[in-house]
C-alpha cells in the first residue's frame, strides 16, 4: 500500500481509536474519566504527528486573462463536493449522539456488564468507516493533480 494511502487508513483508525477511548472512559468517575480522555488525545495525537510530511507546493503563478470555463466548472464541483462533505459531517454529528444514547440504552436494558466498552466498540468502528472514506477520495484527487 502506497504511504499516503496507508497514512489516509492509519488516520482513520486513530480517530477510530480516539472516539472508542473517549466513549469507553465515560463509565469511570469524572476525574479518572477525565484523565484517561485527555491521555488519549495526547497520546493519539503524538502518534499522528508521526511521519512525513510532504512539503506544501509551491503557489502556482496567476493567469492574467482570467478564469476559463473549465476552471469555473471545477470551482463549481469543488464547491459542491464541499457543501456533501459539510452536509455529512453535520448530519454524522446530529446522529452519532441519537446512536449513541439508543445503543447505550439497548445495551444497559439487555443487561451486559459493560455497555460503554461495548458502545465504543461500536462507535469507533463507525467513526472508521465514516472518516477513511473521504481520506481516501482526497489521496486520490492529489494524485490525479499530481499527474
């Protein structure tokens, strides 16, 4: 697997990992709860920081005769793939909650013996397969761009 894309998959399983820890903690006492989240972000947030990089490109130079149709047309799908991306991510928001809370509810009912572990579980893999696809996507528009 290429680095970026295998950057584009690790990134998603640390937000993964980060959503799971952060639900996993809410069943300890607030001050072990806090603790154990701000560790894990700290901590998951050193791991992410780990690895290359690449260098910014450099500013391409400005056309003097102005914006072409096919530099309209681009503009025009970048903004709306931009306003799905923000409709999604909104929409994950409103209902991550409502999942979380039905699930939380389903779980403490049916009686298991750890129903937060087993909502983060459940969280996490979801916060996995809503990230790592947009991940990908822009791994690859950067390297239709690239050449």
């Amino acid at each position: 697997m290429d680095s970026s894309y295998l950057r584009a998959v690790s990134m998603s399983a640390l937000q993964g990992l980060l959503t799971a820890t952060w639900i996993a903690a809410g069943e300890l006492p607030v001050a072990k709860r806090r603790v154990a989240r701000v560790s894990a972000v700290a901590a998951l947030s050193a791991a992410a920081s780990i690895g290359d990089r690449p260098d910014p490109a450099p500013p391409e130079p400005v056309d003097e005769e102005g914006d072409t149709v096919d530099d309209a047309k681009a503009a025009t799908r970048s903004l709306v793939l931009t306003a799905v991306v923000v409709g999604g991510s909104v929409a994950m928001i409103m209902g991550r909650r409502r999942f979380e809370r039905r699930w939380l509810e389903a779980l403490s009912r049916d009686g298991h013996p750890h129903p937060h572990r087993s909502l983060a579980i459940r969280m996490g893999l979801l916060s996995v397969a809503a990230t790592l696809p947009g991940r990908l996507i822009k791994v690859r528009e950067a390297r239709r761009a690239d050449g």
